[in-house]
C-alpha cells in the first residue's frame, strides 16, 4: 500500500528542517527503524526511521532542501 510520510515536528518550536541525505534511493527496501534519512534544524540534526518495513518509491524532498512541517517528503510502498 503507498504511503505518503511527512515531516515531523521533532521541537517545540520547530517549523522547518533541511533534508540533508538520504541514506535510500527509489526502489531500495527498508525495515522498520532503519534509517531513511537525515534532517537538519537549526538546533538539531537527526535521523528519521522508517516506520514499518517497505520500499522507497519516490523522494519528493532532495537532499539540501529545505522543507515544512507536514509537507510530503517522500513515498514508500508498505509492506
């Protein structure tokens, strides 16, 4: 089942964050807790996991690019 994941807030104050790398490319899969990848806020950087086990169908969010809380980052099949 595709499954849009968006940008969670990780701070109370937090209202944007950079995805700085992805550590998974289209069609690779993942399992849950593996790291998908990687945001940066002016505070923090951190690791996002994958919340169940899947393959990444698209990255809508590049690498370097700023982005919204609640804004789509990218699109797995869930498994």
């Amino acid at each position: 089942m595709k499954v849009n994941l968006k940008l969670s807030r990780v701070g109370m104050n937090m209202d944007e964050a950079t995805v700085s790398v992805w550590r998974k490319q289209p069609g690779e899969s993942f399992v849950k807790g593996e790291t998908l990848y990687e945001i940066e806020t002016e505070k923090v950087t951190m690791e996002v996991e994958a919340p169940c086990n899947g393959t990444l169908i698209s990255i809508a969010v590049p690498a370097g690019t700023e982005t919204t809380v609640g804004s789509v980052v990218c699109s797995i099949d869930q498994q």
